[in-house]
C-alpha cells in the first residue's frame, strides 16, 4: 500500500537535546511538508519542499530543520534552539505544489521532558 | 496573500442533524479547494475535493460546493452520526502557481447521541 510513514508515533526528549523525526513517502510524490499542531489548534507550517535538494521555510521555521536528499525521504530535526518543542508534528506530501491535494502521515507526538 | 476562513468551533450537534461548516477563502488565482478531517491522535485525511467553480464535491455523505462568486466551500451532511465527531479543515491550493497548500483554522465537531 502506498502511503506516508511518520516515526516514531511517541518520542520524548530531554530539554537541550536535539531529536530527528522521521516522514517517508512511497507515492511518488514531489513536494513533502511538515506542520505542528499543538492542542486545539490549526497547522502550521514549519518546512516544505518542491522537489530533491531544495525547501523553503514556513511560518515558523525557527529552531527547526529539514534535509530532502531523497524523493522519498523528508526528516525534521528539531533542535534546541526550538523554545517550545512539545507538539504534534504531521508530514505530508502532494504530487506537486499546485492544485493538488496533500496526503499526511500518522504524526509524532513529541514531549519534552 | 492566500487565506481560508472557517466558522468558529467547537460545534455541538445532536445525532441525526444537520451540519453545516462554514468556509471562505481569498486567493490571487484559481484554487482547488479540499476538506480534510482529523480525528483524535492522528493525521489527516482527505475529505472531498472540488477543482472547478460549481463543482460539489462529496464522500460519505459530506458534501460542499465549489462557489467562485462568493469565494466560499461550505461543508455540508443532511444527518450527522456519532462517528463524525472530529476536526475539520478546509484548505485551498493555487493551480496556476507552485506554492503550499493554505489551511484554515479547523472546527471542532461534536456529535452526541
């Protein structure tokens, strides 16, 4: 089946320690995203990417980090530079960046401890 | 820029009734527009989707059409179950130009018995 594959479900990190999430896709897809949500709120956009070896940043990039040396591969670090790091972060991807849809990941629930 | 407005939540409805979630957007081009839904702990999940003015999307009972002369995507089912408790985001993304998908806010649904 092909899909999106966020891991893991549950981290937890200690203060100061940099963490990497993992978002794998084998849909083919060409443009990757990752959102936070914290409780009872929307998405917002940390990281997106066209296509291999190019992203852009969102609306709150600070203290995060991406990488996309694969098609298929996408992680975000979040490092401790990052304030508040307790959220839930979702990856998506679509077949492009226009007019398409955007299929998303199970999420990583990630607490600071 | 581009931007979705979505009614505010959280919204209480007793089963078997009727829904209604409203959704606004503004964009410079010609958007497709989606709804997804999230329930407790987990992604995403495309909802319906419409691509052209006055199409109407619709799944599982979930309708909404695609209005260009209102700039609106109203999310619609005639008799709401239990099992529709969730969150609900519409989003839009440009056709005509590479950029990310845009979410609204999300409204939280309530369904009791």
């Amino acid at each position: 089946d092909g899909g999106i594959t966020q891991s893991p479900k549950y981290l937890f990190r200690k203060e100061g320690q940099n963490v990497t999430l993992s978002c794998e896709q084998n849909l083919n897809h060409d443009a990757m995203y990752w959102y936070r949500q914290d409780p009872g709120q929307g998405l917002r956009l940390i990281y997106y990417s066209q296509i291999v070896n190019d992203f852009q940043k969102g609306d709150i990039a600070e203290g995060y980090s991406v990488s996309r040396e694969k098609k298929e591969s996408f992680p975000l670090t979040v490092t401790s530079a990052q304030k508040n790091p307790t959220a839930f972060y979702l990856c998506a991807s679509s077949i492009q960046l226009s007019g398409t849809e955007a299929f998303f990941g199970q999420g990583t629930r990630l607490t600071v401890v | 820029g581009d931007s979705v407005t979505q009614m505010e939540g959280p919204v209480t409805l007793s089963e078997e009734a009727f829904l209604t979630i409203n959704c606004t957007y503004t964009a410079t081009g010609y958007p497709s527009l989606f709804w997804y839904v999230q329930y407790p702990g987990e992604g995403l999940q495309l909802l319906l989707k419409a691509t052209n003015s006055d199409d109407k999307g619709s799944n599982k009972g979930f309708e909404a059409t695609y209005r260009k002369e209102t700039t609106s995507f109203h999310l619609e089912k005639g008799s709401v179950q239990v099992s529709d408790s969730a969150v609900y985001f519409c989003a839009l993304s440009e056709k005509t130009s590479y950029d990310k998908v845009i979410f609204g806010p999300g409204t939280s649904l309530s369904v009791i018995p």
